[in-house]
C-alpha cells in the first residue's frame, strides 16, 4: 500500500463522524438549576426557576453561507522514518433550512459552491476536490442538529469526498432534546459508520457538552458551546487492491456559536486520531497519527 492511498484511508477514519450519529443515549442535563445544594449549615435560598422552554435556544429555519478550512496532518512509519503529508482545504458551502418542520425535522440542503485545495495537496486528491462544484445534499434536520436521510445529487462525486465532507452529517452542533440554555451540560453516547470506496470504518464516541455563556460573535448574541468527546475506531476493506483493517482512539475539542435566534455561527474543532493499520498481505502494522483542525466561518 502506497503512503498516499494510506493517507486516504486514514482520512477516511478520522471523518467518521464525531457528532451527529445513528445512536444516541438521552442526554443527562446538570445545569446549575437541577444541582442539589450543599449543605452549609445556613437557609438555602431557592433555586432559580428553571428556563422556560420558549426561552431555549433551537435550531430553526435560516439560510447561510459558510467558509470551512479543514486541514489534516498524517504521520506514519515508525518513529526512525516517519513519513508525513499534510492535506487542506477550503469548502465553500451554503445550508439552507426551511420550514415548518415535518415528523421527522426541517427539510435542509447543504450546497457546495467549491472546493479550493491548499497548496501542496497531492495532485490526484487535488484535482478530484476540484471537481465539486454544486453539489447538492437534501435531507432533514432533526432538532438536536443530525442531518440525516441526506441524498447527494451526485453520489459518485460525494463518495469520493467522503474524507472531507462527511456528508455534513456532524456538520451543525448537537444541541440537547430541550434547547440551548446557559450552564447546561450533557453528554451523548454516538455510533457511526461510514463507508468510503471498498472500507467501513466505525466509530463510537461519549460527547460532553456545555453551553458556557452569551457572547458576540460574527456579529450577533450568540451562545459560546464546547464539547469534548473521546472515541474507538475501527474498520476494514480494502486500497489499491491489498486488504487492511484498522483499530485505534482519539479525542476532540469542539467549541461552537449558536446565535439567540438558531442560527449556527460556526466556530473551530481540533482532533486527533492514533491509529494502526494492519496490512495483512506484507504482514506489517503500521501505526499512523492524524491531527485534523477544522475551522467554519460564516461568510457574508
């Protein structure tokens, strides 16, 4: 297996996604309202009414333009000969949500304009991200921020860029059942699996979220969210003809915006993934670690 089909391959299990999943446990809420108060000695006063659900914050119709620069860094190899690539890009995209909603959620799409590769990106995967110009993803929004039943208006195209759209299936923050309040914390159990070419990957991740605090940000009051998650991977298939199968672990830090109104203001995720693909043909294991900086932005 060349280095750049394992570079592939590795990308390929690092976008398994990280938030929206096919599996989630309920989340546990522990916000400072539902806190038992500590025992002093002194009166406790009265907790604070607890926020009105019209007073949580939801994702709801809107239409915005994004900027997203992802940039992955693999090294592989032992430690006396470590090889390294660095891949990039910026994905030019507008999501739309529209009402109302139906049973399942809000009807969305999410457009990509372009693709632009950075600067010393491999030719093949350069010339393979140009290509994506108006591609389409329709499916619904669930309230919690899965996009899900999403269908591609090419899927060919949309598979072969599985490593760096994912098919927007994390792509707007997991919010809890009942909104967005300052000082809520929660956490999900996710599953995902995601198939590129002839591999499955699966990954399994607990998130930890917090809404932090109000802030401004691109313009409006937006809630500041951040969430941690750890995750196991692993997956099989096959690359350039030579099977392999792949284990390891990884963690995330994710901090998002959501403005008062349910808009998601973007924000920036780094995480890192330590992998070992094993390469049963040559009989070698081969240990790579993936670094991934994701930043969105929204554009005017």
């Amino acid at each position: 297996m060349t280095r750049a089909s394992l570079v592939l391959v590795t990308a390929l299990a690092a976008r398994c996604a990280s938030r929206g999943g096919v599996t989630a446990a309920p989340p546990t809420p522990t916000s400072p309202a539902t806190m038992p108060p500590v025992a002093t000695g002194q009166p406790v006063p009265p907790a604070p009414a607890a926020p009105r659900r019209s007073d949580a914050v939801r994702y709801g119709p809107s239409a915005l333009r994004y900027l997203v620069h992802r940039q992955l860094h693999v090294q592989q190899g032992q430690a006396e000969r470590p090889q390294a690539t660095d891949l990039a890009a910026r994905i030019f995209l507008a999501a739309t949500i529209t009402g109302p909603a139906d049973s399942i959620g809000y009807p969305a799409t999410f457009t990509v304009d372009s693709i632009v590769p950075d600067s010393g990106t491999p030719p093949p995967l350069a010339d393979n991200l140009s290509r994506a110009r108006k591609l389409v993803f329709s499916g619904r929004l669930l309230p919690r921020g899965e996009f899900v039943n999403g269908v591609a208006s090419d899927s060919v195209l949309a598979q072969s860029l599985v490593q760096f759209l994912a098919n927007f299936r994390d792509f707007m923050p997991r919010l809890p059942r009942d909104g967005l309040t300052p000082g809520v914390a929660w956490t999900d159990t996710l599953e995902a699996t995601q198939k590129g070419g002839s591999s499955e990957v699966s990954r399994r991740a607990i998130l930890r979220s917090t809404a932090a605090a109000w802030e401004d940000h691109a313009g409006a009051r937006s809630l500041r969210l951040e969430a941690t998650s750890t995750y196991q991977v692993a997956g099989t298939g096959q690359n350039a003809g030579q099977p392999f199968d792949l284990s390891g672990s990884g963690s995330a830090t994710v901090v998002s915006f959501i403005a008062a109104d349910g808009r998601y203001l973007g924000g920036e995720s780094r995480d890192s993934t330590s992998l070992t693909v094993h390469l049963a043909v040559q009989g070698l294991a081969v240990p790579v670690t993936q670094v991934t900086h994701t930043t969105v932005a929204v554009l005017p």
